[in-house]
C-alpha cells in the first residue's frame, strides 16, 4: 500500500516538474510536443517533416496565447448580427447569407499568425529560416496540398470552393456569386502563405492574380456614404481572416 502510495506520489511530482520546466508546447495537427527550452525551428520539425507530403508553402506558425482575438470576434459577431436584423425583412437573402457567415466566422480557429516561412529544408540549409521559438504555446499547421480555396464575405454562399489552377482570381468571383451588398471592383485574396493581396477583379480594372491552393477569398461590403459601419465590418473580418488556423 505505502509502495503503491510512493509511486503516485512520484508520478505526480515527475508531471508537475515537467510541467514546471515546460517552455515551449506546439501543437501539430492534434498532437502536443513539449519542449524544456526555447528550441529552434528545425526542432520543431525535425519529427514530423517527412511523414507525409507537406505541402510547405501554406504552412504556418501561429502563437495561441493572444486573447484579444476572441473579444474581436465578439464584437464582429454583433456587428454581423444587426446586420441580420436589418435585412431580415428587407430582403431574406441576404439576410441568409450574413446568417452563413456569421456561423463561419464563429466556428474559426483562431490565433496569432507569425511571420516565418514554414520549410524543412531551409530551415536546416539557412539560419535566418531556422529561427528560435521563444517560451509560449504555438499551432503549426501542416498539411499536403489542399485543392480549395475558402470564399466569404459579401458572397450568396460562404465555405469551400474547388481550386482552380493558373485561374485568375476573377474566375472565383462573378454576380452569381455575389450579393447586392459586395464590393463588385475587389477581391481581398489572404494567400497561403499568408500574404495578403488587395486585387481589383472588375472587367475594366483587373490585374492577373492566381490564387495559391488553400487561400482565403474575402469579397469585402461595398460602403455606402451613409453607412460606415460595412467599412468596420470589413476590417474586423479582415484581421481576424489573417489569424485564422487552417
């Protein structure tokens, strides 16, 4: 019994020393690795870099410990919600519409994108890829190419749509796609790798612009003169979009 006790009693003071000693946890597609330094990138990835086909240039780090991105979200979440109101008998569709996107947005992960560029074998050929990860928790996602892109804002229906190779972004968009509340001349494109894009896609102000597997497509609200607050909206969505965990 007193043996049994002492093991316990072991255990519990191994996990809470361990725990103590933790610096860095990171968070790899459901699966926790824990460090007792501050290890570098390569590290990080050394494990899991060649058990499967990652597809590297829309991998990404972020850091988990930022809590002002879910009072953003609330108060994004009440801007979309009056939103609903307002349209709810004015006109039903786009009503439904903001009704999606608001669920979308309330069901995305989210945390702090950093950045570095995510690639194994830089990381090990050049140190300024191979950067060290201070004390904190991180997600890094990681997966093989993805052949959707996400589409939302302004659009009839938000979520997932096929990607489309070498297609200009306009391709994505049209007034099939749209609302009455879009932004019709641009495309907001968040690209894998995390940079963003403003692209103008309307027929007499386009630029060619492809769109890397695994982007996010936000058409932005048009602002009316007397409605300031669609520019807010566009913003919250906006910033929260680039810290959302693939």
């Amino acid at each position: 019994m007193l043996t049994s006790i002492l093991t316990r009693l072991s255990l519990l003071t191994s996990f809470a020393f361990n725990t103590a000693i933790a610096s860095v946890t990171v968070t790899i597609n459901q699966e926790q690795y824990v460090f007792a330094h501050e290890p570098r990138l390569v590290e990080v990835l050394a494990p899991i870099a060649n058990q499967a086909n990652w597809y590297w240039p829309s991998a990404a780090l972020y850091r988990e410990d930022d809590i002002e991105l879910e009072e953003k979200r609330k108060l994004l979440i009440i801007s979309i919600s009056n939103l609903v109101q307002r349209y709810q008998a004015e006109d039903p569709k786009i009503a439904k519409s903001l009704t999606q996107l608001q669920t979308n947005i309330t069901n995305w992960r989210l945390a702090k994108r950093l950045p570095v560029k995510i690639d194994y074998d830089l990381a090990r050929m050049i140190n300024a890829s191979n950067p060290q990860l201070p004390k904190g928790k991180y997600i890094l996602s990681l997966s093989p190419r993805i052949n959707t892109v996400q589409l939302f804002g302004a659009v009839k229906k938000t979520g997932e749509i096929p990607h489309r190779p070498h297609a200009d972004i306009s391709e994505y968009i049209d007034n099939h796609t749209l609302t009455d509340l879009a932004n019709k001349d641009m495309v907001i494109l968040i690209q894998a790798d995390g940079r963003l894009i403003e692209s103008p896609a309307a027929y007499w102000n386009k630029t060619h612009q492809e769109v890397m597997p695994g982007s996010q497509l936000f058409v932005p609200f048009k602002q009316p003169l007397f409605k300031p607050e669609f520019a807010n909206i566009n913003r919250q969505i906006l910033t929260l979009a680039l810290s959302r965990v693939r």
